[in-house]
C-alpha cells in the first residue's frame, strides 16, 4: 500500500499575542487566541471563526507541541470543526527570528500538524471520512499552512 497526498486548501490563520501561563513540569505553556483568518482552495474555501485557541507548550528543547482547535464557516454555510495537533522545532537562530516576527522560510524550519475535520452538513460529509496533515510556518501573527487529505 501507498500513501498520496491531495491538496484541500491553504489556511491563514490570525492569532493574538500569546498568554503565557508559565512554565511547569511539561514545559513552558501559552494559549494563543485565533481570531480569524481563511480557507482558500478547490475543495474547501471560506472564513476562519474567531472562536478558537493554539494550546502550545514548549519543551526545554525548544520543541513546540501545537494543539489548535477552531472552525471555518464555508463560503456555502457550513460550519468545519478544525482539530489540529503537530509540532515545531528550529535552531534556536531561526526561533529568534520567527518571534521577533520576521519572514523565515518554512524550509528553514519544521512545521507539521495532523488535521481531524468534522462537520453536520451534508456537503461536507467527506471530511469526516479523512486525515488530514499540513506544512506550513509562522510569520508575526499570520500561520499559513498548506493542507492535504490522505488518500
């Protein structure tokens, strides 16, 4: 058997400055808000809601563990819960870089989630049935990704 990819959308997503909570056993953790953003692509296309948070915690590796959990209300109406959980890491030259805000290549670093998508409306029903994974990096308070059905 085989994997292959095929291409949903490409999503950005506006976040807030983070709250720090502190750092505990598992690591130093935020809560970044997302108040917005969208979905652009064949399959899928539409406005991210501003109804969600990135939970992260960072190891003392500087090991980022992305929890994020929003929606996107399609251009037809619907309304997709996004879950997705992934990880990013860089040298710490390019960590400093990517949150002083400045422009680094994804190349230059690793950014990757796996997606679950889940909705009611029938036009939709196929994202229920489907993985999901993105590539993608950060940029100030802009996360781009390019996201992928597992077929």
């Amino acid at each position: 058997m085989s994997l292959r990819l095929e291409h949903v959308c490409d999503l950005t997503v506006e976040l807030t400055p983070p709250h720090e909570v502190g750092t505990g056993g598992q690591g130093a953790r935020r809560i970044i808000p997302i108040v917005g953003g969208s979905a652009r692509g064949e399959r899928l296309s539409g406005t991210i809601l501003p109804v969600g948070a990135d939970w992260q915690t960072v190891d003392a590796d500087g090991v980022a563990s992305l929890d994020a959990r929003y929606a996107i209300r399609t251009d037809d109406g619907a309304v997709i819960e996004v879950l997705s959980q992934g990880i990013r890491h860089a040298a710490p030259e390019v960590a400093a870089r990517i949150a002083a805000g400045e422009a680094v290549p994804p190349s230059d670093y690793y950014m990757r989630t796996a997606i679950r998508l889940s909705t009611g409306h029938p036009a939709y029903a196929w994202v229920n049935r489907a993985l999901f994974v993105a590539t993608g990096g950060k940029v100030g308070g802009v996360v781009s990704l390019a996201v992928y059905q597992v077929l």
